[in-house]
C-alpha cells in the first residue's frame, strides 16, 4: 500500500507531499488542469522503472520540468508498505548544461530504515547491513539503476518492490482503442486499455478460476450476458467476444463492437480479478465513471472500493456527483492552483469543513464554485 508520494519539480507539481497512509481508497477531485492525472504520470514513471525500462530518456525529457525549470533537479519519493516493511525509494534526475538528456543525481532503496543501496551520481553501493558494504559498481549516468540490480531470488526484498511497481494498474482507459484481439499474455496493461485482449488472456492463463469473479460482475451490470469466450483463432492468438441472450434469442458480439461503457465494465471485471489474483494491487484509474450512464456510476465506484483494502489501494479522479458522493470528507483530496502559473496544491475534504470553508453540499459547492 502507497503510504506516501513526493514530488517536486516535475510539470505543474512543486514540493507536492501526498501523504495516504491507512487510505485504501482515495478521491482526488479538482478543476481541469488542476494536476489530477499529473499525479498518474509521476507514478508511470516508477511503473515503467519496474517494468524494466531503465533509460532516463525513456521515462521524463525535457518538457516534464516545472514551468521549464531545467536548473533544478526532478525528485520523485515513493514510500511503500509491503509484508509490513516500508520500502523507500528516492530517484533525483538532472539536466546539466549542455546535456540534452537526463541523468541520474541520486537514487536510493531504504528498507525498514535501513539502506539496501544508495546512489551518487554513477556510483552505485550495495549494503548488507548499514555500516557492511556488500559491493560497488558504476552504473551510466543515464541509466537507472533499480532495474539493473539483480535479486537474489523471488522473494528477495527488492524483488518485491519492483513486481509490486510493475503490476500497478494506471488506468485512463479509451475504449475506441480496445479490441479483444491478443497475440499473447500479459499481467500489466496498458494505461489506456489497448492491450485489453493480451491482459485477458494473461489473467485468465495464468488464473482459471478468475474467470467466475469475472463472470459473476459482468452478469450484474451486463445481466443479458449469456458467456464470455476467449477463442483461439490461430496458433498465438485469441479473439474475445460476448453471447447476450432474451426472449429465447441469442447474439454473439465481438468485444470491439462492445459499447464504450460496455468495455469499461471489462475492465473492471479484471480489475477485481487481478486484484485477487495477483495482487493486492496498487490501481490508480482516471476518472473511471466515464462512458457510465448515471444510474450505473454508483454501483461501480462502490464495485471497486469494496475489494481494494487489506494491502491493496485504488485512487480516482471524477467531476462526476454520483462518484463524488462515493468517497467521505476523510479520503477525499481537493487539488488545486491559482493559475497554470502556480504549482499545484493539496487538502484533504475534512480540513475544508473543520476550517469552515465549505459548509453543507459538497457536490452543491462545487457546482456553485464555492471551493476551488
């Protein structure tokens, strides 16, 4: 579970200090540009890093500095509660003069407090204990390191840590991109779903028995849903599509033909399943009513919040009332700045009613823009 996120530096976040510890569900609302799906870039930074992709050009440029601030560093802080340990990992990117890619000033790893490696510039140290170096070597300034170290085993603490980073789910999903077509696994989609196919199949290859928690969802919002089939249509690959049947009639639909919202509620089918299967997860989704009719809206964030807990986190963003009024004043964070001049800012729901700053209605006030 996320317990804590900084950043600095990095597009319209400056100092930003997220502090989410016992949250497993966190609304983030705010106006257009107020730095909501910033915070889902930030994070796809460590995503990529555990996925692998260690090149610093491969991760931020030039353009990700605050308001052009190449003179000072990009600092990304992550704190993680994994079996009961925190893990910390810093990672500081510069741009000396002259240089037309990033590298890396610093990065580290703490474990429970205690260092497992730290970085300075090329020079990577390895610890076993805080004052017993177990090796040093240099790594290209280009080049992040975390990738590259390589653990002991599987359950090998830094292992932990990058598949826990590798399957978090950053979700902004566009349904026109999504097709059921997949030529392959995977158990690590895309942020906008157009690898929708390949995660179904890799859920479900991997975890048979996910298909009756994805089953059992899909007959509660989609209730005409007759089966769900993932056939083989040549030697590496699968086609999606779904049965409805009424009235003692059948229709066998292509998942691409699906409607937009249709597609959303797959995704979160295998949202829940993955999160059982091989989480729990850390799934961050940008504002997930999208493509909801109202009435269904409800139903679907309550979905999502009711399985992320015990270990696992979800954070949302909506405009959208009916989601709004799923989250209380504890768990709901109000982003927000003055102009795209200014860096961005963070308070929780709660601290506007204690403060008296917002009084009654909060969907009310934000429509009034009493708030924000």
């Amino acid at each position: 579970m996320l317990q804590r996120l900084y950043i600095n530096n990095f597009r319209c976040l400056e100092n930003f200090d997220l502090s989410v510890k016992e949250m497993p569900s966190v609304l983030l609302i705010g106006k257009n540009g107020s730095g909501k799906s910033t915070i889902r870039f930030a994070l796809e930074v460590f995503q990529k890093i555990g996925r692998g992709i260690n090149r610093v050009k491969d991760l931020v440029g030039h353009k990700d500095f605050g308001w052009g601030h190449d003179k000072m560093p990009i600092r990304l802080e992550m704190e993680v509660l994994l079996v009961g340990q925190i893990y910390r990992y810093v990672l500081a990117l510069e741009l000396p003069e002259k240089f037309k890619e990033l590298r890396v000033l610093e990065e580290q790893m703490l474990i429970a407090g205690i260092p497992h490696y730290t970085r300075e510039g090329a020079q990577v140290t390895l610890y076993k204990t805080p004052q017993n170096v177990e090796a040093k070597f240099l790594v290209d300034w280009h080049l992040i390191a975390l990738p590259v170290i390589q653990a002991e085993s599987g359950a090998d603490p830094l292992n932990k840590f990058k598949t826990w980073l590798a399957h978090m789910l950053l979700l902004a999903p566009i349904p026109s991109l999504m097709d059921g077509n997949s030529n392959g696994e995977t158990l690590e989609p895309n942020w906008n779903g157009s690898s929708f196919g390949e995660w179904f199949s890799g859920v479900l290859g991997r975890y048979p028995s996910a298909y009756t928690l994805i089953d059992k969802y899909l007959r509660e919002v989609i209730p005409d849903i007759q089966d769900i089939q993932n056939e083989v249509v040549s030697k590496d690959s699968k086609s999606l599509s779904v049965s409805f049947e009424a009235n003692q009639a059948t229709m066998r639909v292509y998942f691409e033909d699906l409607s937009d919202g249709e597609k959303c509620f797959f995704i979160c089918a295998v949202v829940l399943a993955a999160n059982k299967f091989y989480g729990p997860l850390f799934c961050f989704w940008d504002e997930p009513d999208n493509y909801l009719a109202l009435h269904e809206v409800g139903h679907f964030i309550t979905a999502l919040r009711r399985v992320f807990k015990d270990g696992a986190q979800i954070f949302m963003t909506s405009h959208n009332p009916e989601a709004i009024r799923k989250f209380s004043d504890e768990n709901t964070l109000a982003l927000f700045r003055d102009s795209h001049l200014e860096p961005t800012r963070s308070k929780l729901l709660a601290d506007f009613v204690s403060s008296g700053e917002l009084q009654g209605d909060l969907v009310n006030a934000l429509i009034l823009g009493d708030i924000l």
